[in-house]
C-alpha cells in the first residue's frame, strides 16, 4: 500500500514540476514574445486599453493615441503619415504591426517585462496605463529634403551619422498613409489594406531596409578597393588589365566599359583610376585575381549577410560566395547575385568616412516612461573594422576624386568637398536600370554619410545612369542637413 502510495506521490510530484516549469517559461521568458505575437488578440486588445506611448522626431510625436469614443479608447494618429511611414510603420486593430510600432510594441504598449512595476504602480495610484515614449534619431530637416528630392521616383534614400550609426532619415517611395490602416472599422482597414497590396510600386515596401533588394552595381567598387588593400598586395596604383572588352572564362559572358572603350589610355590602368571613372573590366579581373573567400569576408565586414535590426528587422543584403570566376568577376562590379538596401550601401559609405570604423545603425535615441524618465538612452555601439585607417584615407581620397573629376560630378556641392560612388546596375538584358549614389560630406570631417536607389531606371529605362539621377538627390540631402 506505501509503495502504490509513494508511485502516485511520485507522480503529482513530476505533475506539479513539470506544470512549475512549464508556466514559469510562459510567464517569464516567452511573456514578451506572446503579448507581441500578432496572434495573440486578447494581448492585442487589452494593448488597446492602455494609452499607446507616443513616436517622437524631435521632440514632436510622429505617432500618438489620442482618446476615442469606442471600445478602443484610444486611436492611433500619425502627423504627415506617408512622410514617416518607412520609420513608424502601422499598428492595426487586426493585423500584425509594422515598422517601429511592431519592432517595439511592447515598450509602446507598457507590456514588456521591464515595465512591470510602471503597471504595478498604475494601479497603485490609480493612474491609467500609460507606455513608454520612443524618441527617434530622425532628423526632420533631413527627412523632409530626402522626401522632396526624391520626388516621384521609386526608390528609398538613407542618412547615416558615420561618427554614431544614428539614422538621419529613412525614406521609401512610394509609399503611404498610416492613418488609413489605424482605423478601428475593421472592413475599412481590410479594404485599404488590399488596396495597398495592389497598387503600383507596392507602397508598403519599405525599401530602405528590405523588399526585393537591387543589385548595387558600381556602388560595391570600394568593398573590392578595400579588399584588394586589405591584402597587402595591392595599392590605389597597382595596375590592372585595361582592355575594351573582357571575355569571362567558361561563360559566353563579355564584360563592358559603360564607355564601351577602354579605362582611359594605356595598356593597365591602376586600381583608383579604375574606381573614380567605374570601370568594370579592371574590378572584374581583379575579382578574378582575388580569392573567393577573401572576397566574402571582406564584404560581411561592411554588413553583407548579417543579421541586424535598428530595431526594425533589416533585410540581410547579399554577396555570396563566387568559387567560380566568372561569376566572381561579375560579383566584384555588384552584379550577378550581389543585393543590397540602400542602409547596406550608406553602411559602406559611412566606414569608409569613419576611417574604418563601422558603427551600428540605429533609429532610436530613448526611450522614456510615462513618467518620462530615460529608462533606455542610446549608445553609440562599433559593428566591425572593415579596414585600417590607412585604407580607409585612400579610399576615402578615391571617393572624393570621383566627384571632383570623375563619373560621380553630379553630387559636387560648391565650397564643400563630398565623397562619392555612383552606380548603374543592370537587371537583365531588357529591364530598365537600377540606380544608385552613395557618399559623405564633408569630406575632411564627414558628418553624413547618404544612399540613394531609384528603381525603373528612373523612368528613363536603360537611359539613366547613377550620376545624372541619383546623384543629385544626394547632393539635395546633403545640402539640406549641411545649411541647417
């Protein structure tokens, strides 16, 4: 009789741990991830209850709840909604959240576990629920002159702070209204949802950190510079083969000069010429000089095939690994199968005017309770060393003569020296143009660090090139934050 007694003792013993487990891993290591899950209604509605922390650019709320007359009790608002969407993306009453409201949900909400004792002493005091404020590094200068400068093109634009990782300005056309998708009519945020999903250029793309990424082009020209220094057998004056067309081994492929003539004269041309006046036959044997891997790691440095958040989650940009050498040699000029967002590009850009330092991107400065104490304060964090300071400078150099008397002529802002890259990235054989401008200013002391894209070839097919499309929306951009 013990023995029976002690087997089921035994018995509701296990039970009752494995239910102490059980609950224990609910409510304290997966509390965060269930009330965010978008599955979870009954977390969703109850967010509903308590006042939405506020979105902030400057002090100014880009997205707060003011009081409704429904179940609700609180709508969300966003001031100038298709201006920030790429930043704040939308919170719905029966979706999944997007952009900032989705990536902090929880500290916007006030469910995270970190504050925990703010609803304890809500309830304490009597006051309502409040989450906590999110201010963002946008910048509004910034952000409203990459908005105008790129116009009605489809594209996305990128301001970098190189010395921080502070994001200045995200933005992506087309785009949309927040506003249209917060409603608490169900049928009418379904019905505007679908709408989007239809139109032209799909608006809800955020194409400054994801969608169907671009080929870089020439844009990816000082990730091999810095990989061909990196090894220590290559300078800005090493000479490479200058011919006006290269056959690639194995493949019924035929590299071209966009001058469809050599790289200026002279039987090799050197590493730098070869950069200011993008060329690709010279980086196309150079990738096929350089080893594979080489290659690769050199380009996970600056952030390709990372895994990063700013806190949104950034679509992983590409440069896989090319063992053969004709495909390598189209790698090396950002074509093939390399991709990148325009945040990838302004990454590159942002090492090089950093010398060599690459910080990691970010959107948030705080965060603030409800009480509006700095509970989170934004830190400037390295990401990497793509390069020593020594071929950072060279590079950095190349980059300004690229402007200065090179293909990039279209990003020179008078009394300020600017350093650039264009890029034309073909997309196939009969598909308009992708293109591309990436840089700094100023170019003694970089401040900013810019990328741009504009997707369709800009309208103008296989006519547009990077300098006469992309390049002035950066210098717009530039401008803009450098007379602030």
């Amino acid at each position: 009789m013990n023995r029976e007694i002690k087997r089921v003792s035994t018995i509701v013993v296990a039970m009752f741990l494995a239910l102490l487990v059980s609950t224990s891993i609910l409510q304290v290591f997966q509390a965060d991830s269930l009330s965010t899950d978008a599955r979870n209604t009954r977390a969703l509605n109850d967010s509903y209850q308590a006042q939405r922390g506020a979105i902030l650019v400057a002090g100014q709320p880009i997205a707060q709840s003011v009081p409704s007359n429904d179940v609700y009790k609180w709508q969300r608002v966003y001031s100038n909604g298709p201006l920030y969407s790429a930043v704040t993306g939308f919170f719905p009453i029966n979706g999944e959240a997007t952009g900032l409201e989705g990536a902090l949900n929880d500290k916007l909400s006030g469910s995270s576990n970190s504050q925990f004792f703010d609803r304890i002493n809500a309830i304490l005091t009597g006051k309502s629920p409040q989450g906590a404020t999110v201010e963002t590094t946008i910048d509004p200068v910034a952000q409203q002159a990459a908005w105008d400068a790129l116009g009605d093109y489809q594209g996305a634009v990128v301001l970098l702070q190189p010395k921080t990782g502070k994001i200045l300005a995200m933005v992506s056309k087309p785009t949309y209204d927040p506003n249209t998708l917060a409603s608490h009519d169900g049928d009418t945020v379904d019905a505007n949802y679908k709408q989007l999903l239809d139109a032209k250029g799909d608006p809800l793309i955020n194409r400054t950190i994801g969608g169907n990424l671009n080929p870089p082009g020439s844009t990816f020209k000082p990730v091999m510079s810095a990989t061909a220094f990196g090894t220590g057998d290559y300078t800005k004056d090493s000479q490479l083969p200058n011919p006006a067309s290269l056959p690639l081994p194995g493949s019924p492929t035929v590299v071209k000069n966009d001058s469809l003539t050599t790289c200026g004269p002279g039987e090799t041309v050197s590493i730098a010429t070869a950069q200011i006046l993008s060329c690709n036959i010279p980086f196309a044997e150079l990738g096929m000089q350089l080893k594979p891997q080489v290659i690769k790691d050199q380009a996970d440095k600056f952030g390709f095939n990372q895994e990063l958040s700013i806190p949104i989650p950034v679509e992983k940009s590409v440069y896989p690994l090319y063992p053969d050498a004709a495909e390598r040699a189209l790698g090396s000029f950002g074509q093939k199968d390399d991709r990148a967002t325009p945040l990838q590009m302004a990454m590159v850009s942002a090492a090089v005017a950093n010398g060599g330092t690459l910080m990691t991107p970010n959107l948030v400065d705080s965060i603030r309770s409800a009480d509006m104490q700095t509970t989170e304060a934004f830190q400037p964090k390295e990401f990497s060393r793509p390069m020593s300071q020594q071929n950072a400078d060279t590079i950095k150099q190349m980059m300004v003569d690229g402007v200065d008397h090179g293909v990039a002529s279209n990003a020179r802002i008078s009394g300020v020296q600017v350093g650039g890259k264009t890029g034309t990235a073909q997309n196939g054989e009969n598909d308009p143009y992708t293109l591309w401008f990436t840089g700094f200013a100023p170019a003694n002391d970089p401040e900013f660090a810019v990328a741009v894209v504009v997707e369709n070839g800009g309208g103008q097919g296989q006519s547009g090139t990077g300098n006469s499309i992309a390049a002035p929306i950066a210098r717009k951009v530039l401008e803009a934050v450098l007379n602030k």
